[in-house]
C-alpha cells in the first residue's frame, strides 16, 4: 500500500505541475480578450467536454470521473478568467 501511495502521490505532483500550465494558458487568454463577456463560452466548455470524454473512453478512465472533474476545472478556470481579465 506504500508504494501505491507514492506512486499516487508522484501523479499529483504531475498533475498540479500540468494545472498550472493550464492556468498560465487561461490568464493569457484573459488577456488577449476584449470583451468580458467572450469569457464563459459555453460551446467551447461543450467542445472541451467532448474531447475530454473521447480521450477518456481511450484511456480507459471512467465518464463518470472525467465529465465532472472537467466541469469543475472548467467552471473554476473561467472564474479564475474573469477575476484576471478584471485586474489587466
């Protein structure tokens, strides 16, 4: 049980290290934007959410998972937009 939790524990690391580069891509989008409202775009989090939903069936990571952990990032990362694009 040790090892599987440093192995764990190593996915975390690498997972938080991929989730700040994400975040770095959406402050740079808050940005290039102009208007506020381009924000939230609710096609583009459908589009995600399908990419993310084929890749997960590939990768053999339950829908059940994926969809709502994406959601979450998702709805976090345009919160965490707008809070940017209010500072620049």
């Amino acid at each position: 049980m040790a090892e599987l939790r440093v192995a764990i524990d190593a996915l975390d690391q690498e997972l938080v290290t991929l989730l700040a580069r994400r975040q770095a891509y959406i402050e740079r989008a808050a940005i290039l934007k102009h208007d506020r409202g381009t924000v939230r775009d609710q096609a583009r989090v459908e589009d995600v959410i399908a990419k993310v939903l084929v890749q997960a069936r590939a990768a053999g990571l339950s829908a059940d998972i994926a969809e709502p952990v994406w959601r979450t990032l998702i709805e976090q990362s345009i919160q965490h937009e707008l809070e940017a694009f209010d500072r620049k």
